[in-house]
C-alpha cells in the first residue's frame, strides 16, 4: 500500500535507500531471540516424531537410505514422503551423531532463516520497520514455534518457499528471469521437502510478475516459462532417478500402493488429500472426515490456537492495501508484494479450508509467512498515512479485529486474567487510534501490544510444552511423552524397555533384528536398539510391503530375527492392503509367542 488515493501518495521504499542505525541492532536483536525461543530446552520433545527420526537414523547408517528416504538402515520401506527434510537431519546426525539434538536443531535453525528471508523479502518493497514486524510476528506464530522445534518437513517446506518469495520479489525489480528461475529451483526443493503442498504459492508467485515486472506482455509471459521450467526440472530430476532405479535395488515407496513415487505424488499426497479418496487412509472419510470444512475451518478448535491470532487483521491489511493502490503504476513493487503475499494467504487458506482429505492442525505454519507479511506491511503503511481518515479507522479495526480474535482464542482454564488484559488493553489502543495526533507514540505502543500478545503467549507456551509423536499440537496441550514398553500405535511411538532393547541388540547378523506392524512401532524399537526394524505395511500397516509371501522369504533366508507384537494396534484403516494382517496371522500360526517387557515377541529364527 505504497499510494493513497488523495493529492499525497506514499511512494515505494526503494532499495537503496538509507536505513536508520536502529535497523541492524533491532534485527540481530530479532534473529537472537528467535533463536532462543526456538533452541531453547529443544532436546525436552525427545525424538520428537519419531517416524522421522528414525528415518534419520536410517540415513546416518546408509546412503542409500539417506538418498530414498527409508524408514531402516536396510532399506524396506520409505517414509511417505519425499525426503529433502530428512537428507537435512541425516547429514546433521551423521556429523553429530543421533540423538535429539542434531536432529531437531536443523528445523530450529530453519526457522531463524526464515525469520531472516521474511524480514529481507518484505523491506525491499515496503521498508526495514515492516520488515522487522513481518519477522516477528512470524517468530511469534504458534504453528511457527512448533513446527521450528519439531522433526516434520514443514520446517525445510516454510523455509523454502520464503526463499522463493524473496526471489520472486528480486525477479520483479529487474524484469529479472535469472531471479524468477531462483524462485522456480526453491519451489522445486520444496516439493522435495512436501511434494504437491509447495505448488500452492505458484498462482500467486506468477500473477504478481505477470501483472508487475516492468517489460512487455510477452518477455514476462517467458520469463515465467522459464520459472515453471525449473520447478518441473528441480522437482521431476528426483521423480525420474527413483522411476529409473530397478526396483529390485530400492526400497518399497511407502503410502503407495503399487510402488511407486508418482502414484504417492498424486494420489495419497495429491489428489487424494482434495477429495478424501486416499488409499491406505486411516481415520477420516471422504468429503470432510477430517474435520469440518468451510469457510471458517481455521478458526475452529482444531487450528485456530495455531494460526488464527492474526488472520483477521492480515485480510484487512490485504484489502486495505489493494484500495491504497488501485492507482498506483502496473509496476508498483508494494501492490506486487501484495498480491504475492496475498495469493499465497488466499489460495492456501481456500485449500486448507475445504480438503476432505487428511490435514492436521500443524500445516497451517504454511500460512504464517504470508499472514507475517501482510501484517507487517499494512501496519507500517498505514501508519505512515495516519494522516488519512481512512487509514487510522483501518488500524483502529486492524487492532479491533485482533483483540476480538485474541480474546476469544485465550483458553479460560491457562492464564485466566490474559484474555480480559488483552481486551482492556486493546480497546484501548483501538481508541488511541482514532486521536492518532494526540497519542501516536502511545497508540504505536497499545497495538503492537495487542498485535502480540495473544500470539506471543500461546508460541512461548507451545515453545515451553514437549511434543511427541505425528500429530503435534500448538498451544499449552501437554502431550504425553515416550513411554517404556509396550507398541506405540498408529500416530504414536514408546521405546522398548531394557530387556526387549537388550534383546534387539544380540540379535545377532541379520538384515532386520526385527519386523513389526506399522512405522511407529518400528520407529520406537529402531531408535532404542539402534538396529534395523521392517515397517510391515509401511505407516499405516495398509501398503502392500513385504507381501506374505516375501515375508516367508525373508524369514527363510534368515534376514528377519524377530517378529514384535500382534499387530492389534493398526486397526481402523479404511482401506488399503491387508498384506500385514496376513503376516500377523501366518507368524502367529506358525511361531512361538513370548513376552518380554510387555511386548508380544515371536522368534523368527527359533
């Protein structure tokens, strides 16, 4: 919102222009408490997602199962996605060993850098003063402090995308395709990172050089060809090597059915995720199982304590920005960035809002870069033209917007005096606003306050809470940490007790010390004994991998030690292969049970 439609116009910060010496000290001051937010006790979550721990593990023993992503040293079966977050984690536990901390410090760190690149993207077009405030209110984002002190991919996949949006940004100074190639080779990592979920900012990425880079219709139409050409090279180089590779060569593609990684791109990571039709699902249903869709799905219990702090006020700001500019040149850089950031907030939210198919509350981190950036866009800008009518009653409703928000999002039963605190406070505030020229510094004051409060102390109190296992949650929600003996389950992993991990260990020489229905289970006996365990069925026990009769193979051919558990723990699959039930049921009918440390336990080798 760089133009006003009055006889003054706000002009676009260009980039050169000189930064007050409050800039740099104010940013090392941002990206050293981010830092410390996010690093801070980061060991207390244990494995974290173990799934992907485990994974990493795998990766620190075998190259190849750092190459495929595969959930074992021995490389089975790969996790379910693609794995540019786990060759990250691998490499940190290859150098650092494995253990919490090399694991997990990776996406702490990645969540400074994102903080850096946001505040970068956004003060070349709109200034260094809302560049700061997009990077702290990401810091501040709930979904952000889980996510940047978890093992999911989200962490590389927000990373990612910021750096894309930074190179679009650059891109559109220059007419630049050097830039906008950039741009693609960021977007093409990220679907490496999260596969069909990085594509979502691409409208949004190519209407704003389409409708701002200053040169002709048909220069920007190819420099977008060449963009798109380097997501399809940067993305599809991974999706041909793993087609190529002999099959005999490579672990089994998790979350597919028949093996392969194009089927899982667009079908139990794609499409299926849209309409609900996924194969191997479990839980949730076609055409909204997963939660109420609609409109309003953000702010429901669910996700609004991740994200939904300062959503209102960021779609305000977006409007907002959109009429200051209406006038303004095609190439004005400020209403680009707020298409950019726009579109991203707009598309994604649309997505999240109506997909009937598998979402978990933590996704949404997807959409605090751009809800950072329209925050702290709008609130400089208007602030700069407080002089407007207009632009003081819009911060008065930004602010009114947040506390509204705030109050409503404060949980009664954690901290029961913030919430009225925050309303008190930011009426206030939204009062001070409108005598804006009596009480400027003191109305500046009240709405940063209002604007990170709320935010603040759920992201301190999500920071502050271990979490473990597949589904985190953001907020102050204890979760139940690892337990000793007995399987995990579907979504949660416990570590094997002494005499199971000891038995593990003296398993002797064989490709698997064990095999076990499910890649939770198998992730908690692998990271306590430090050997290969076989993910039968893969993470929902629903793939076809091994089948019975490679399973009778391996056990044969002495690659299987042990089998672990019955297999009880994965029922509820809505659909998939039932490859795994019949393995439970041929060892059953065929070994001798014992239990040991409350684990069910078969000796294959017996």
């Amino acid at each position: 919102m760089t133009a006003v439609a009055t006889p003054s116009t706000v002009p676009a910060v260009p980039v050169q222009r000189a930064e007050p010496r409050w800039v740099r000290p104010a940013l090392v001051l941002l990206l050293v408490a981010t830092a410390a937010l996010y690093l801070w006790d980061l060991a207390a979550s244990g494995w974290a997602n173990a799934f992907y721990s485990a994974a990493a593990q795998a990766g620190a023993q075998s190259w190849k199962a750092l190459f495929f992503g595969s959930t074992d040293a021995a490389n089975g079966i790969t996790v379910d996605k693609t794995p540019a977050a786990l060759w990250v984690m691998s490499l940190s536990a290859r150098l650092f060993g494995v253990n919490a901390w090399s694991i997990l410090v990776p996406q702490a760190l990645m969540g400074v850098g994102s903080t850096w690149l946001l505040y970068a993207t956004v003060r070349r077009t709109s200034g260094a003063a809302a560049g700061l405030l997009a990077g702290a209110v990401l810091t501040l984002t709930p979904a952000a402090a889980l996510i940047f002190r978890f093992n999911n991919p989200d962490a590389l996949l927000v990373l990612l995308l910021i750096a894309a949006a930074y190179c679009t940004v650059r891109a559109l100074e220059k007419a630049s395709p050097k830039w906008l190639v950039f741009a693609g080779v960021a977007i093409g990592f990220g679907f490496l990172a999260k596969m069909l979920q990085a594509f979502l900012v691409l409208p949004a990425f190519a209407l704003a050089y389409l409708v701002a880079a200053p040169t002709t219709v048909g220069k920007r139409l190819l420099h977008l060809l060449a963009g798109f050409a380097a997501v399809v090279v940067s993305a599809g180089w991974y999706l041909a090597v793993v087609a190529l590779w002999p099959v005999a060569d490579r672990p089994y593609i998790g979350g597919s059915q028949n093996n392969s990684l194009l089927e899982l791109t667009l079908g139990y990571n794609g499409f299926g995720r849209i309409t609900g039709d996924e194969t191997g699902s479990v839980g949730g249903s076609p055409g909204g199982g997963w939660g109420s869709t609609g409109l309003f799905r953000l702010f429901g219990s669910e996700m609004a304590g991740g994200i939904a702090w300062l959503l209102p006020a960021a779609v305000l700001g977006l409007g907002a920005g959109l009429w200051f500019t209406r006038y303004a040149p095609r190439t004005d850089r400020g209403r680009a960035s707020l298409l950019l950031w726009g579109g991203w907030l707009i598309v994604t939210a649309a997505v999240f809002s109506f997909m009937g198919g598998i979402i978990h509350p933590y996704y949404t981190v997807a959409l605090a870069p751009a809800i950072a950036a329209l925050v702290g866009i709008a609130a400089v800008q208007l602030w700069r033209i407080r002089g407007n009518p207009a632009a003081v009653g819009l911060l008065s409703g930004g602010v009114t917007l947040t506390t509204v928000t705030s109050y409503l999002l404060l949980d009664s039963s954690w901290q029961p005096w913030l919430a009225p605190t925050v309303l008190i406070v930011g009426l206030l505030a939204a009062i001070a606003l409108f005598f804006v020229q009596h009480f400027g510094r003191v109305a500046a004051v009240l709405g940063l306050v209002v604007l990170l409060t709320g935010t603040g102390a759920y992201s301190f109190a999500t920071a502050a809470t271990p979490h473990s296992g597949a589904i985190p949650s953001a907020g102050p929600n204890t979760r139940r940490m690892f337990g000793g003996g007995g399987p995990g389950g579907l979504l949660g992993t416990s570590l094997p007790g002494a005499n199971l991990t000891a038995l593990l260990r003296q398993s002797g020489d064989h490709r698997w010390a064990a095999a076990t229905v499910g890649s939770n289970n198998a992730a908690g006996y692998q990271l306590g004994s430090g050997k290969p365990v076989l993910a039968v069925g893969g993470f929902n026990g629903t793939d076809p991998y091994p089948t019975l009769a490679q399973f009778e193979q391996y056990v044969r051919q002495g690659q299987i030690r042990y089998f672990l558990g019955d297999g009880l723990t994965m029922r509820g699959s809505s659909s998939g292969s039932d490859a795994a039930a019949r393995i439970v049921q041929w060892v059953a009918e065929n070994y001798q049970m014992t239990t040991v440390d409350g684990v069910t336990v078969y000796d294959l080798g017996a």
